[in-house]
C-alpha cells in the first residue's frame, strides 16, 4: 500500500479491471452447474464483505419453503442437516417474506443462548438477501458472523451478489428446464443478462466507494486488483500498483515480510488470517486492520487471495486516549488513598513526588512551602535516586523576591513551563543546575491560597508540555485536600505546644507576680507599718507624760503616705488606673514616662487618630499589654538607648509600633526558640484576629509592630 518507486509499462485500468471480474463471473455462470456457480459466488461475497460462514437457500420443487442448497459453516459448527438455530430461521423468514435485505447484530443476545439439542453457540451476526426472479423470492444468500456487524453498505453489497445467485438460478433452470419453449427461455436469458449488467454497475459504485482498501494477488503476490480508497491513504492511484508486488512498490521492509508471510499461508493453507498492518505517512503512522480471505478455483485450490484493509488509525487512537485516561485515574485514585493515609506534611510530601513520577517522569524534582515571614523553604527532595524529605536544620530558605519565576507562581497560583532555563536571563533558583533544563513549576494550594509549589526538571531540553503540566496540575489537586489536613495538623501541634509553654510560663509569671507583691509588701509596706505601729506607742506613751507630739504625729503622717504610695506604685504595675479611667493614649503616654524614668532609657511616645471615643476595654488591654512586654524585651535584651512608641488608630484598625536602636536579632531563630516575650504579644494579636510583625537584624535594632480591629471581633465571650 506504499507508493510505487516507479510506473510499470500499459496496464489494464480500473474499470478493465472490475469488467474483467464480472466477465469472469458471467463465464463462470455460463459454463457450471448452480452448485459451482453458487460456490463462487458466495466465496467473493464473503470475501468482500468480510463474513465467517454462508449459506444460499433456494425454493423446493413444490414452491413451498426455503431448503439450504449450499452451506459454508466457517468457523461455526452449522449443519444443514439439523437445521439452522432459532434466530437464523427468523431472520430467514422475514427476509422471504419481505422480499428485502434484512440483517441483524447481537443474536447472541436472543433469549437462550445455546441449542437445546447440540449445545452449539448462536451466531453473532447474520444478513439474509433475497434472490429475487420476476419479482418472487425464489431463494436466499445468508451471511453470518462478520466481525464489528453488518451495516447497510454490506447489505447493498450483498444484493449485488444475490443478482449474481438469480443469474445462476435462471441459467440452472434454463439447461435443466430446455423443454422451454424458445421465446420463454430467450426471455430469461434477457432478463439475467440485465441483472447481471445491473449487478455489474452497482458492484463497480460499491467497491469504487468502499473506504477500506480492497487488494487482490496471485500467488507471485503480485496486485491484480486495488480498490480507489488506496489514493487517499498513499497519494498513488491505484492503477500504479497492479502487476507489482509489496517489494516492488517500496512499501516498508518490516511491513513487507508481515504482510507477504500471512499472503503465503493463505495460499497454502486455504485458511483466512487477520493482522495489524503499521504504514508510515505524512501525517503520522497509520494502522490498518487486515482481513486475507482465499479464492478458491476448480478442484478447491487457492487461485488468488483477497485482502481488505481498513484503517483503524482514529480507533486505535480513541482506545490508547481511553488507556491512558484510565491510567490517570487510577494513578490520582491511588494518590488520593495514599496522600489522606498520613497527616505528617513531609510524609505528604514525599507521597507526592512518589506519585507524580508515576504520572510525569522527572531527573530532579523539590517541594516547596511558604513558611512565616513569607519566606519559603525546601522541604522534600528528589535527588535522581531517591525521595528525601529534609530536617529542619537542613532546609534551604529562600526569599521569593529575589526569585521573580518562583514569586510569579506563588503570586498568580498558576504553573509555568520553560522548554530551557538556560535560554533564559531572569532564570534563578536555588537548586542543582546541573540538572536543569527543561523545568516546570505547579502550585500546590491550602485552604484555596497558594501554600507552595513543586519544582521538576529534565536534563533534555523541551521535554516537559502542556500535558505534563496538565498532568501535575491534576496531581497538585487532589495533594491539595492532604496538604491542607497537614497544614492544619502541624498548626495544631504548634498551636498545642504554644499553649502548653504559654500556660507554663502564664504558671511563672503568676508565681513570678506573687513573690513580687509579697516582696513589696513584705520589705516596704509591712516594714513601714511595723514602724508606724512603733511609732504609734511612743506616742502614746509621750501624751501620757504630757509631753509636746507635733513633731512624732508629722514622722507618722510621712510615713502613712510612704505605705499609700507604696501599694498604689504596686497597683499601678498589676493594672493601671489611668487605662480604666483615661483610655489607652493616656495610659502608654504614662507608661513611657515612667519606663524611661526607671529603666534610664530615651523614650518617645507619639499618638495619632485618637478621640474621645475609647476601645473596648479588651482591646485597650492587650495592647497596654503588648507595649509593655515589648519594652520588657528591649531593658532584658536589646541593650538599646533610645525607644519609640508610636500608636495609630486608622479607621476601623489599630496599629502600635515600638523601635529600638538595640543590638538586634534575627527573627526566624527566635521565632523557632523558646521567646515567651514574643509568644505572648503573638497570641494577644491573634486573640484580637491581628497580627504581630518583627523586623530585625543584628545590629539593626528591632521593630515591633501590631495590627488589630478597633472593635472587639469576639463581643460574645
């Protein structure tokens, strides 16, 4: 079915061609009896039509009821003798009845699936075409078992061949029938030649219209016949290839010895074969399903084989497509069970690159999380062997500002595929370069935000495409639901941890805030009323004796004010009076002038937005709070000269920052540590649905700030 390598000299036609079939039919008929004729006849319809067994059945003698006059069972285990099954003798009798082609698929499905007396298997297919004579049906061509069913080109086709039968019929009937007058006999004669005309013309249009390629070869393999439809897979028309072999013809060598070695045996054996044929073409390679029947002459030996090619190319396609769609189902299905089995998040993780090598093949591949700080670190790894989730101390963390591809994905949640990152300027990313050319980056999504992204790289450029992306994508999906329980278990765990230490250090402070007030009251207030109650006696003692008191009554009265000053300096440190009474601004302003007094610190104090509208009281608090733990922090550990305070109240928010010029320290560190100054302030932001921001560096001071709703979001509780 390749294009021939070069035209061969005066060849017979397309239309030579098929009239020299007919030709050969209409001697056949002339010169045998109905047995041979019918013989032929029923093997081309077979052939062409692509059927397993057959039959013709003609009227008996006394004109009542079809008898079988010729049968090839094929495959099937058919015998005319014990009658043909059930669903054959409906389709039968509706054909003769009818006087038209009737065919039917899926007999199997007929209730009873099997006779009872044989136990033979029912036929799956059957066509029956009449063989009609001066309008009465006057026999049956039967065709049975045609792989993929009948359809109603083969039942055109097979009318063609019932002419055919009705020719031999008439010209059985008239060598047995000669006592005939003449005029009736020239009538017949007539009437079969037109049939066989008729037959000729619409068997031309079928074949010359078929889309499957029809061949036919002798038993040199040499092309006797090629249907038109061989133009449109090849660009060659199909005069081109009669007289020639496959060889001759250019057609590929491997396709050449498959081809040729089934042709032989069907010559040998007498037997029909079917293959898969593979033809190289412009548009891609083509496949074509092969059926190889014999055409047996005289004596039963094999004279010429026919092979009906169809293309399959569009169905192998759809059932590959249909494979590999299923293929990704149940790879996402197996994911799914396996990415829900495990709330660890590294253990999600690498689940997730295990799964996704099954799906989209990659040399190096990392899984990457956006962490606090909007930093993002390295958390699992593919290193060309291996799935290797990472410990804490060994991630890598990057800021995705200085990535512009990495910070677009995390951004935009869309994924993004470079052919070869070594044609691109803006390309950076802190992984094995070596590795990378062809890249692809998808996001992975928490909660519907962006929570990080996988990165996978091949060595070849441009091997990853859009249905490798489509594919990661898919993946990324179903891991989202799996990483978001594993985000909200790692919280959880955080979240448990941090209380348990927030209680634990809520224990120490209560303790610690005892053994102060007892301390106070035991070395200032409790010495000075012990003095007073002294001082009180010597009094009394001196006013017996009548003695001047002025000057004792003035020591008792500073000393009295010294214990009230006292206890209201340690009321003052458990709550202030001035945030009840006066508000937030006036308490901080108090607090810093007081802290800078006492700590030998410069601090200012600046206040914006405020008016004499006040807070809720729980906001009023925890920000007091805030600012008062912040200062506690820069006198422990900043080592600072100089602090700024300034509150904001904007809108619906309030915003406090505190600035020190202190030593400095690097806030991932500290967060991951034991820092229950930073802990406290974190959870009262949170408790107000805010949030709290650290920015510093060593030797860069430190920079508090807290952001919070002007109204309390929990007015409830």
């Amino acid at each position: 079915m390749g294009k021939p390598l070069a035209p061969r000299g005066k060849v017979h036609g397309r239309s030579g061609e098929v009239g020299a079939l007919l030709a050969a039919a209409r001697a056949l008929l002339e010169n045998r009896t109905f047995a041979d004729a019918a013989t032929a006849v029923l093997g081309a319809c077979k052939a062409i039509i692509g059927a397993d067994a057959g039959l013709v059945a003609v009227r008996g003698a006394d004109g009542n009821g079809l008898q079988v006059a010729l049968l090839d069972p094929g495959g099937l285990e058919l015998d005319a003798a014990a009658g043909l099954p059930a669903p054959l003798r409906g389709l039968n009798a509706r054909a003769a009845r009818a006087g038209r082609t009737v065919f039917a698929n899926h007999l199997s499905r007929s209730k009873g699936k099997t006779r009872p007396n044989g136990h033979r298997p029912i036929p799956q297919s059957a066509l029956f075409a009449p063989i009609l004579i001066a309008g009465e049906v006057a026999g049956l061509v039967g065709l049975i078992n045609k792989p993929g069913g009948f359809s109603a080109a083969d039942s055109r086709l097979a009318e063609v061949f019932a002419e055919l039968t009705a020719v031999a019929l008439l010209r059985s009937s008239t060598v047995n029938g000669f006592e005939q007058n003449r005029t009736a006999l020239e009538s017949k004669v007539r009437d079969g030649a037109a049939r066989l005309r008729h037959a000729e013309g619409r068997f031309r249009t079928l074949v010359e219209n078929l889309p499957d390629v029809i061949a036919r070869f002798d038993p040199q393999l040499r092309h006797l016949f090629v249907s038109s439809a061989v133009h449109s897979m090849t660009g060659a028309p199909s005069t081109e290839y009669v007289g020639k072999t496959n060889r001759e013809l250019g057609i590929p060598s491997e396709m050449v010895g498959s081809w040729d070695a089934a042709l032989q045996r069907v010559f040998v054996t007498g037997r029909p074969e079917r293959i898969d044929l593979e033809l190289p073409a412009p548009g891609g390679t083509r496949h074509f399903d092969c059926r190889i029947l014999p055409e047996q002459g005289a004596g039963g030996t094999v004279r010429s084989v026919l092979s009906v090619s169809r293309d399959v190319t569009d169905l192998r396609l759809a059932y590959e497509a249909e494979q590999r769609a299923r293929y990704v189902a149940d790879t996402l299905r197996e994911a799914t069970v396996a990415l829900t089995r495990s709330l660890d998040r590294e253990t999600v993780l690498t689940t997730l690159l295990d799964r996704l090598r099954h799906m989209v093949p990659f040399d190096r591949a990392s899984v990457m999380l956006v962490e606090e700080a909007s930093r993002v670190s390295v958390r699992a790894v593919f290193d060309g062997q291996r799935i290797v989730p990472l410990k804490p101390e060994a991630r890598s963390e990057f800021d995705p500002a200085d990535h512009p591809i990495v910070r677009g994905i995390l951004t935009t949640g869309t994924a993004v595929l470079i052919p070869d990152v070594r044609q691109r300027p803006d390309w950076s990313l802190p992984t094995d370069r070596s590795f990378e050319a062809s890249w692809m980056g998808v996001p992975l999504f928490a909660r519907g935000d962006v929570a990080g992204l996988f990165s996978l790289s091949k060595r070849e450029p441009g091997y990853f495409n859009d249905e490798h992306v489509r594919l990661a994508e898919a993946m990324s999906s179903q891991a989202s639901v799996a990483v978001e329980n594993a985000v909200l278990f790692e919280q959880m765990q955080a979240s448990t941890v941090r209380m348990q230490s927030l209680s634990r250090r809520l224990v120490e402070v209560q303790e610690g805030e005892r053994r102060h007030i007892a301390r106070e009251l035991h070395d200032e207030a409790g010495q000075a009323l012990a003095s007073l109650r002294y001082g009180l006696r010597l009094l009394e003692r001196e006013i017996d004796q009548g003695a001047s008191v002025t000057a004792q009554v003035a020591e008792l009265m500073q000393r009295t004010d010294a214990v009230i000053d006292s206890l209201r300096r340690l009321a003052a440190d458990l709550r202030p009076a001035t945030l009840d009474h006066l508000g937030l601004e006036a308490a901080l302003r108090q607090y810093a002038r007081s802290a800078g007094a006492e700590f030998g610190l410069a601090v200012r104090f600046k206040a914006r937005g405020f008016t004499s509208e006040r807070l809720p009281t729980v906001v009023e608090t925890a920000l007091y709070r805030v600012v008062q733990e912040a200062m506690t922090n820069v006198v422990r550990h900043a080592h600072a000269t100089r602090v700024d305070v300034l509150v904001e109240r904007r809108g619906d928010r309030v915003m406090i920052m505190v600035e020190d010029d202190g030593v400095g320290f690097e806030p991932g560190r500290v967060q991951r540590g034991d820092h229950f100054g930073l802990l406290g302030m974190r959870e009262r932001a949170e408790a107000l649905d805010g949030s709290l921001t650290v920015e510093s560096a060593p030797g860069a001071g430190t920079t508090v700030v807290v952001e919070v709703a002007s109204a309390d979001p929990h007015p409830d509780r």
